[in-house]
C-alpha cells in the first residue's frame, strides 16, 4: 500500500477489449466530398446566359473581373468593340482589317449594315466565338462583334511641314504634351481637321496615341489627318523653331488673350497641355509665347480637347482678316 491510499476492499475488474463502430463514426464525419464549384452545376450556364443577355441590354459590363492587360507591342492591332462603335467606325472609314462577329449572332440592322460595309470594302469577315471576342475586347461589352485596327505607321515630324508646304498652305500644326486620355486625341484630330490643321505631333512617351480609343472619339478624321511622334517633344519643338515655325503653349495662367495673339498668320505650332498639369516646365520654356482662353472664373479650367477645339477655331479666325 503506498502514498497512504486505502484499499476498498474489492478486487478490481479486468478490462477487455471494448466494440468498435466498423468505422461508421469516421465515414460519418467524412461528409460527401467538397461542393461542387458553380460551373459544375446543371443550372450554371442558363443562370450565366441569361445574367449575361440582361447586362448586354442594360450596356453594362461583363462582371467578370479582366485578366491582367499585358503591354503591347507597338505594332499590335487594336479592337473596337460593340454594335454601335463598330457601325460609327466603318461608316467614318476607319481603315480596319478584320470584323470578328459572334457565333449564332441575332442579326439586327446594326449587325446587317456592319457585315454590308464590310463586304463592300474586302475587309476579311470573321467568326468568332464568345471567349476570343472577350479576350479581344479585353473583358469590355463587345455585344458579338470587334473591329480589328492595323497598328497605325504614325509620321516623322519634318513630315507635317513638308504636307503643308505641298499643299502651298501656312503651317499649322497641334502639338500635345503628355495629353494621355486616347479620347481627348481623336477630339482633338476632329477640331485640327475642321480648322486647316496640318498634323498632331505626339510623345512617344507618357502620352495617348492613336488606339481604338482615339479612333472611335475622331469619327474617322485621323484617316486623314497625319500624327506624328517625337521621341522628345521639347527638341522637336525647338527643331521647328529652327525651322522657322513660332510656337505657341496653351496656358490658363498666361496673361495674354490668344485673340491678341500676334503669330496667328505665320508658320505655327500650338501646344495642349496634360488634362491635370498643363505645360510642363520644358514646352512651356520651349514656347514663343503662351496664352490663355478667357472664360468665367466660376469654371477652372477647361477640358484639353475642347481647349484645342477653342484655341483652332481662334487662329483660324484670326487668319482669315
């Protein structure tokens, strides 16, 4: 007897082996496997059509989260995506490629008239089904149809005086600094082809170029309308300087009115500045003059396409005294 215990008295019992479950209890616990993801299931694709035919009445998008965009090369082709945009882009003469239309596609006015254009121009007709023309369009509303853009072969700089030289014409050109929105660009190539411009003259760099964007927002102008690049705006400003161009930088802050400006007749290059910064430091340096829009000081500041639009029709008054 240790430790102080006492004994009860009655002999202890022997255990024996105790009556297993046959592994009920552990099957039991095992469930009946993962659920299975919605796409497994017999309602997923009428549920997905038909969540997919109303965000296309409703013109919203897709509601699937777009894969990552990865940089594209300079010469890839762009894609204008949707019934409408399509239609306004063959109309305007947007020089497409390809028009990818949709398997088993209903064919509205829209869809007849867009296939009739294109047969009618030998642009290649396509069919496609849903997922390319989602991973064409990047993920945005599409509605069956894309329109592939060739890489535009943008121009040399010198190349813009020499078009207004041909055509026996006072140089105007519009130069945009890190103007960035692609929509801004073709309003912008809209108001240079509606008053006598001969050229835009773009960065290389941080700065919109002509995209499916840009080409849509042009209504068909920039077909006409030569874009050159420069691998450095304020050397290529300069450059025209040389050339015997005058330069002159939209700027809200500039004391002078363009109306009192004096270069308005001679060889002239007009410079937007960025939507939220303006001029930079170096074009605004590299300008002849700046000058300004007057406007009511109850708005700040105006929107870069419309401020070309302004500044164009300007000089294009000012030249026909």
């Amino acid at each position: 007897m240790g430790a102080g215990g006492r004994a009860s008295g009655k002999p202890a019992k022997k255990q024996g082996a105790t009556r297993g479950t046959g592994g009920k209890v552990r099957r039991s616990l095992e469930g009946r496997g993962a659920t299975p993801p919605a796409e497994m299931r017999h309602w997923y694709k009428d549920k997905a059509r038909a969540e997919r035919l109303a965000r296309e009445e409703r013109g919203g998008t897709s509601g699937r989260r777009p894969a990552p965009r990865t940089r594209k090369s300079e010469d890839a082709p762009e894609y204008i995506g949707g019934r409408n945009p399509v239609v306004e882009a063959l109309r305007s003469g947007v020089p497409a490629s390809a028009l990818y239309v949709g398997q088993r596609l209903d064919n509205d006015d829209r869809v007849k008239e867009a296939i009739k254009i294109a047969a009618d121009k030998g642009i290649a007709l396509l069919e496609a089904s849903r997922e390319k023309l989602d991973r064409l369009t990047e993920g945005t509303v599409h509605q069956g149809m894309a329109l592939q853009v060739p890489a535009y072969e943008y121009h040399h700089p010198k190349d813009l005086i020499g078009y207004a030289q041909d055509a026996g014409e006072v140089p105007l050109i519009v130069a945009l600094d890190s103007v960035t929105d692609p929509r801004n660009l073709g309003a912008i190539a809209r108001s240079a082809t509606a008053f006598g411009a001969h050229g835009l003259l773009i960065p290389a760099r941080r700065s919109a170029g002509v995209t499916a964007g840009a080409w849509k927002t042009s209504a068909g102008t920039l077909a006409n309308l030569p874009v050159a690049r420069a691998s450095n705006l304020t050397q290529t400003l300069q450059a025209y300087r040389e050339s015997g161009l005058f330069i002159i930088g939209l700027d809200g802050d500039s004391p002078q009115d363009i109306a009192d400006t004096a270069f308005a007749p001679d060889p002239l290059v007009i410079v937007v500045g960025s939507e939220g910064k303006g001029l930079s430091r170096l074009v605004r340096e590299a300008c002849d003059q700046t000058v300004s829009i007057p406007m009511n000081t109850a708005a700040e500041s105006l929107n870069a396409g419309v401020a070309a639009g302004i500044a164009l029709y300007e000089i294009s008054r000012l030249r026909r005294r």
